[in-house]
C-alpha cells in the first residue's frame, strides 16, 4: 500500500476532511491533495501529517523471521 493511500486511509479513521489535515499541517488544502497525487513526502512531512492525526508515525523494515530495523 502507498504512502497517500495510507493518509487516506487514516483521515478517514480520525474522520477529518481532507481539508481539515491540510489546516491542521499549516498548508493549503490543494497543496496537500497534489501532495498526495504525486506521493512525495519528506520524512519531516510525514512527522507533520501524522501529528495532525493525532498519530505516531512509524517506519521499519520487518523480516521474515520477526527482525525490525
């Protein structure tokens, strides 16, 4: 699953608006939806959306036999 499918996803799970992520990570409501058009986002934007959800984010690798880096 990709990065803008994911934020999608969790809008819907906080149940915000699109719009309302956009006001709430200090940026326009059509710069986040071309945003997620494109799927480029810095690590530090993804810091921001997931404060905005009232989220962790988070980022590992996971293998096989249960080992994460």
């Amino acid at each position: 699953m990709d990065i803008p499918h994911k934020i999608k996803m969790a809008v819907a799970y906080v149940g915000i608006s699109e719009a309302e992520l956009a006001r709430r990570i200090g940026c326009s409501p059509q710069s986040l939806h071309q945003r997620l058009k494109t799927g480029k986002f810095s690590s530090a934007d993804l810091e921001r959306i997931a404060k905005g959800l009232g989220a962790e984010l988070m980022f590992c690798f996971k293998f096989p036999n249960g080992d994460e880096v």
